[in-house]
C-alpha cells in the first residue's frame, strides 16, 4: 500500500504574525517558516502504518514556492521515501490545491491519502474533503484514531458530542486531528540522509489546474488587544463590579 501525504510550508506557529502596515495581508519578511503542524502529524501517521507492515511506501507532496523544498526535506527526514513539489508562486485557494492532488493522485496511484484537517495560515479546512469528492472515495475527517485491516479503514473521529468510530473502505483520504499522534523529531542522520531521497519538481500545468484565485482578500486586521484584568479585594467587590457592567 502506498500512502500520499500533502504538507504545506506555513509561518511557524511559535511566531508571532505581523500585519502589513496597509492592511494587504501577513508580513512574511524575515518570518520563520515551517511544515503545517497538522500535517506533521500526517506524516507520523503513515510513518507509523509502514513501520507496522500496512504500508509500503510514505510519498510526500508540496504545493507552493520552491522554498517548499525544505519543507519536503523535513518529512523525507522523518522518514518519508519520495517527495513531489508543484511549483506555484503566490496564494493557492484550497480548491485548485485539491485538483492538483487528484493529478497527483492519479499519478502515483496510492491507496491512501492522509492530510491535516486544516492549515494554520488560512484555517480553511476545505482540502481534504474536496479532494474526496473529485476522486470519489470515502473520507474521514478530523481523525484522533485510524486503523487499517486489509481493504478496510477505521477511523475514529472527534466531533462535538464526543467521539464517533467510522469503517470505510479504501482506497480514501484522511484528515489528521492534533491527538492522533505525537510527531517525531528528525534526527541528524536522517537529515543528512533526506538531502540524497529522490524530490520531483512538477507545475500546476503539468496537471492542467490553473491556479488564479476566484477570491479577493479585501483587507486583512490584527485581533483588537484584549483590555488588562483588574484585581478587587473581596467577592462584594466583585458583585458590584459585574453587576456595574450590567453582566449580573
């Protein structure tokens, strides 16, 4: 079985994001980037089913800048066999990403597609499921347990009620929850080991996918700074504050 994983390069989620003083989106100048944290968990995922005899092979694929390359670089260090970069400058709006990946997919043929449910730059939580849906497979979303036995998936999925336990069968395409896993930290020697895995650079035309946007970020705004606590002394205080505040 082979298992496809999608990363995207975002702003590192330890870094603080800057808004352009004209308001035309994020300041990227100088800004640390990483793999999606979500994506990390991903690529664990299917590191683990081959580590376990369910899969044969883990390919990784980028859509973006060629500086995606480091971030393939970093999942090929975890592990990964092969990465695939389509090159594509500027913004690509969750829809063409999933037309490039049915390219893709029809390309290497794997049994398995696992991604995070979202990226942390545009929280748009919309790839996976239209991938599914040009590629007429089942889908699992927002996963916190995933189980492969023979043709069939399990996969147990965090929905508000609770937790729900899902069987479908493959081949399909999974979206990663943050508490299916714990990704692994490469280490030096695979760093130095990823540097000589095989990295294919394609292009959005190579997939017939035209990458314009349909949509138009009109502005883009800091979240307001949210106002100091104030201290009082007793619980009467406090009654009278929230009652000043008309929240009582």
């Amino acid at each position: 079985m082979k298992v496809l994983v999608p990363v995207k390069r975002v702003v590192d989620a330890n870094v603080r994001v800057r808004v352009k003083t004209d308001g035309s989106g994020v300041d990227l100048s100088g800004v640390k980037m990483s793999m999606n944290p979500f994506d990390e968990i991903a690529i664990e995922e299917a590191l683990r089913l081959k580590e376990a005899g369910k899969a044969d092979e883990v390919v990784t694929v980028s859509i973006g800048p060629v500086q995606a390359q480091e971030t393939l670089r970093t999942a090929l260090a975890m592990g990964a066999d092969r990465a695939i970069l389509v090159k594509v400058e500027g913004e690509v709006e969750p829809l063409a990403v999933a037309k490039i990946l049915q390219g893709v997919v029809a390309e290497e043929g794997p049994t398995l597609v696992i991604l995070g449910k979202q990226a942390i730059d545009d929280d748009a939580s919309q790839t996976g499921q239209m991938l599914s849906a040009l590629l007429g497979w089942g889908q699992a979303t927002f996963a916190s347990k995933l189980e492969i036995d023979g043709g069939k998936a399990r996969v147990t999925r965090e929905v508000d009620g609770g937790l729900q336990t899902i069987e479908m069968s493959l081949p399909a395409v999974v979206t990663t929850d943050l508490r299916l896993n714990e990704p692994r930290y490469a280490s030096l020697p695979n760093i130095m080991k990823a540097k000589k895995k095989p990295l294919d650079e394609k292009t959005a035309g190579d997939y017939g996918v035209d990458t314009t946007p349909r949509l138009k970020i009109v502005r883009t705004e800091a979240p307001q700074p949210r106002p100091g606590g104030q201290m009082v002394p007793d619980v009467a205080t406090l009654v009278a504050k929230l009652k000043e505040k008309g929240i009582l």
